[in-house]
C-alpha cells in the first residue's frame, strides 16, 4: 500500500518564473520587474509592454494619450487561416490595446514630447491603417505644438492583413518628418528589438539622432532572405544594433537603464528652433546650429588635416579649391 503523505507537493505557478532566451537562466518575474525586464545574469533585453515604456521614459503621471479611439477595420475582407477581425480581437483581448501603436503628449525631464510606443504583443507591432494614423497625428501634433518627437520602435513591419493599404504607410509617416525637419523640430527614433520591414524602411530610420537598445534585432528582411537577396554569406550578426553602430546607421546603443537620462540629455542638445526661423531658407533642421559651426570652423579644419573645404566650380564642396579668376582664362 502506497505511503500518503499528509501534505501535496506544491508546484510553481508557471507566470513566476521566465526563461532567458539569451543564457536560459530562469529568472523571477519580480526580479525581472524591478531590473526594468533586463536579465540579471546576461544583460539580455526583454520586450516590453506599452505602459511599461511609458513608465521608463516619462515623468510620473505626465502622459496624455491621443486617439486612444482609433481601430483597425477589414477592407479587404482578409482571411488565413483566420478571419483577420479574429486575430484583432485576440490581440485585443491580450493586449487591453486597440491597435499596436499608442500615441501621446508627455514630458521627459521636463521636456514636453509627442511620443509614440509599439507593442510588440499586438499582432507583432505591425503597421496598418490604425498606426500609420496615428504615427502621422503624432508628427503633425510635434509641429503644431513645437514640441520634439520621439518614436519607440517595435514591429515586424507592414501588417500583411491590410496588403497594399499597409504599404502606403510608409509614405504617410515619413512625409511629415519632412516638415518637421524643415521647422526645426526634432525627431529621435529608438530602436528597439525587433525593429525590422517597413517600419525600418519608413520613419525608424530616418530620425536626427537613431538610438537603439543592446542586442535589438534590426533590418529589413530575415538573415536568409537578405543573404540569398545579394548572393553573399552575410557577416555574422549583420542585423545586431551593435553592428550597425561600427558601420554608422545606429548613433548610440543605450542600456535601458540610461535610455531616460539619455533621451533627457538629447533634448537639451537639440532644443526646438524658434518660430521666427521658420522663414530662414538656409537652415537645415534641428542640428542646424551643429552643422553652421562645422562650417565656420571648416577653413581652419581643412587647414589642420590637408584637406580643401572651398567649394568647387559646380558647388558640391569636393574636389579641388577652384584657380582664381586670372589663371582660369582662356589664353586668346
């Protein structure tokens, strides 16, 4: 006859502890908590939610969302292996998200921002109609209220459900960074993992400063696609935020820890021009005050290191100093 023991053994609930995919160390959710989602024992960054990345970057309590109504319809009727409203509904329901891109008026360090956060949860961040919307709102409001930008990237790319309505997004979030780069406002992008298609191929990439998380995966396509794409080996971790910032497409890599403080010190550098600048045609965006000091110190820079800074005779600022008038005639 077996032996019964008074007591049963107590099995762990299975949300209480989480597998690191970087070292496989098991680590225990509150512990994961309370070091911002980052592995203890390897420094791995864990995807993080929407109010968790409101939490991290925002002064307490200063976050307004906008467009908080805004959802995803069916215009074409798509339908996998599920209806595509199911799949909505899911995430949803996962989520507690309208859609993958949420959208509001905050402030860090006391710096008002328009700021947009992707959850990665919802339907793998992908951009539709919904976050296209409300990526525009959110630039359109940065240069109505003069205030900077910031984007928090985390998204598979365009959302295949929407086809060719997912693809035109592209064009609708890059096309008022424009404007906001001939008013002087900036506009920071924050890389994430994994930042890769068409939100990479659209406004991720195009920000005055691109900073990005360790270890975030980004690019355009899958590693195999990429490399059968050129017909080339690609070199090992290609995709890596820490490769792109050797070959200069990424500004900084950021512990999320000093992200906050990083952002905050962004903002100083890069304050918003004036409004009375908007009319000067020879400024060139928010690090027009860089740029003019790189050029008034250019005679002496060319000096220092051998190089001509005079621009040549069809003004593209390369080449050889132009021969004063005299030695340019034509003999008769």
């Amino acid at each position: 006859m077996p032996i019964k023991f008074p007591f049963s053994r107590r099995v762990a609930p299975s949300d209480t502890w989480t597998k690191c995919p970087a070292c496989e160390a098991q680590v225990f959710n509150r512990q994961l908590e309370r070091s911002q989602r980052v592995c203890p024992s390897c420094g791995h960054h864990f995807r993080m939610s929407v109010g968790e990345r409101i939490d991290l970057l925002l002064d307490p309590g200063s976050f307004q969302e906008r467009d908080a109504g805004l959802e995803s319809v069916d215009p074409l009727g798509f339908h996998d292996d599920r209806p595509y409203p199911h799949r909505l509904e899911a995430s949803r329901i996962k989520t507690g998200l309208r859609d993958a891109l949420v959208w509001g008026v905050g402030t860090i360090a006391g710096h008002r921002v328009a700021i947009g956060i992707f959850d990665f949860r919802f339907m793998g961040g992908s951009m539709g109609s919904v976050v296209g919307e409300k990526l525009a709102r959110c630039f359109e409001a940065a240069l109505v209220e003069r205030i900077p930008a910031i984007v928090v990237s985390a998204s598979g790319g365009a959302r295949m459900q929407e086809g060719t309505l997912s693809l035109m997004q592209l064009a609708k979030t890059t096309a008022p960074l424009v404007r906001l780069d001939d008013a002087g406002i900036p506009f920071i992008a924050v890389l994430t993992d994994p930042t890769t298609g068409g939100v990479l191929a659209s406004f991720a990439s195009l920000g005055d400063v691109i900073v990005a998380e360790p270890k975030a995966l980004i690019g355009f396509a899958g590693a195999r696609v990429a490399s059968d794409t050129v017909g080339e080996e690609m070199p090992a971790g290609f995709q890596s935020a820490e490769f792109l910032l050797e070959h200069g497409f990424v500004d900084a890599v950021v512990p999320r820890a000093e992200l906050r403080a990083t952002l905050a010190r962004l903002l100083r550098l890069l304050p918003v021009a004036p409004a009375d600048e908007e009319a000067d045609t020879d400024r060139r965006g928010p690090l027009a005050t860089l740029s003019g000091l790189a050029e008034r110190l250019g005679g002496a820079v060319g000096e220092t290191i051998g190089i001509d800074t005079e621009a040549d005779l069809n003004g593209n600022g390369v080449g050889r100093t132009p021969a004063p008038a005299a030695e340019r005639r034509v003999p008769s």
